[in-house]
C-alpha cells in the first residue's frame, strides 16, 4: 500500500485546522477544542518531515507547504491571543515585536535574495517551535505568559538572526538547511564560491 500521501495530508490537515482555532477564540474566549486542535496541529508539523523522510517525499514542494502551513497556523493563533489575551499581547509588547520585526527583516532578506521565504527547518527552529508550544498551551490552557512567553521570544529571535545569517551565506535557494554550520558547508562545497 502506498502511504506517500500521508505527509502532505498532515501539512493539509494543519491548513484547514488553523481557521477553525481562530474561529473559535472568536468570541474572546477559548473551549478546550481549541488546545486540543493546537496539540494535534503540532504532532502533525513533528510527524510530517519525519514521515516524508522515511518515505523519500521530503521535496522543496513539499516542505515549502510545510513552512506555509506553520505561518498559517501560528498567525491564526497569534490573532486568537490578540482576542482572548491581549492585556498579555499588551505587556509583553516588546519582546514580541522585536521577534515580529526580526521576521519582517527574514521576510525582505529571502524575498531579495532568493524571490521566495526559505524554508530552513533548522534546530533552532524546531526549538522555537517547542518553545511556542509551551508558551501557546500554558496562556491558552493556563492564563500563564511569565518565563514561557520570554523564553519564546528569545528563541525566535536567536533564531531569525540565524537563518538571516544563512540566507546571506548561502548563493542560492535550499531547503532542509539544519544550521548556519551546515549553511557554512554547503557554501564551502559548492564550485566556484569562495568562503566568506
């Protein structure tokens, strides 16, 4: 049996689920669907690189939707936290917007560069996804922000600076990139590129 449809019907599954979570934050509070879909959006975004691996289907496509998809998600969840919390959203207006800036900065860097977002999937964005897990479930789940919503913001701006240091090392487009060392490497092997 063939199952190399599984991995794009995960990164499907976390479009279609992100419109619902805002769809429930809505009306300024959260039911408990709505961590229970952000749970099982998150083991989807683990589970679909792992089984496209396994598979032999990690394609550019393929992981470029998978970037798509968490952009999707996380901005539906960030509107659900301006409608629900945004007394925290308020207080905690520096870290964030320092992190939504350093983004803007990813943004116009790759578009320049290379005419699309990068699509990385580097450690440290995997660690800044488990930091938003904890920040997202423990202020949803807990009315907690404190050292959950700090540690996130440093994770994400440790790790923006990072992949804007990779696209600026790297000539052309690639994907699957797992840290600027790896980046370093790839520039080092490729033919006619001179270090930096």
């Amino acid at each position: 049996m063939n199952f190399n449809f599984i991995p794009s019907s995960l990164v499907l599954f976390r479009f279609l689920i992100s419109p619902f979570l805002l769809w429930d934050a809505l009306d300024g509070q959260v039911s408990i669907w709505f961590i229970i879909g952000f749970v099982t959006a998150f083991i989807s975004d683990i589970f679909d690189g792992i089984i496209a691996r396994k598979l032999g289907v990690s394609t550019a496509e393929l992981r470029q939707a998978d970037s798509w998809a968490d952009v999707c998600l996380f901005s539906c969840i960030f509107i659900s936290a301006w409608l629900v919390h945004k007394d925290v959203l308020i207080t905690y207006r520096l870290p964030l917007l320092t992190v939504v800036f350093a983004q803007l900065i990813w943004w116009i860097v790759n578009l320049t560069k290379y005419g699309k977002p990068a699509s990385y999937h580097t450690y440290s964005a995997k660690f800044w996804g488990i930091t938003l897990f904890i920040a997202i479930v423990a202020l949803f789940g807990f009315n907690y922000s404190g050292f959950a919503l700090w540690l996130t913001c440093i994770a994400g701006f440790i790790h923006t600076l990072e992949e804007i240091a990779m696209t600026l090392i790297l000539p052309e487009w690639q994907h699957d990139v797992l840290s600027i060392f790896h980046a370093l490497k790839i520039r080092k092997d490729l033919p006619n590129i001179s270090t930096p």
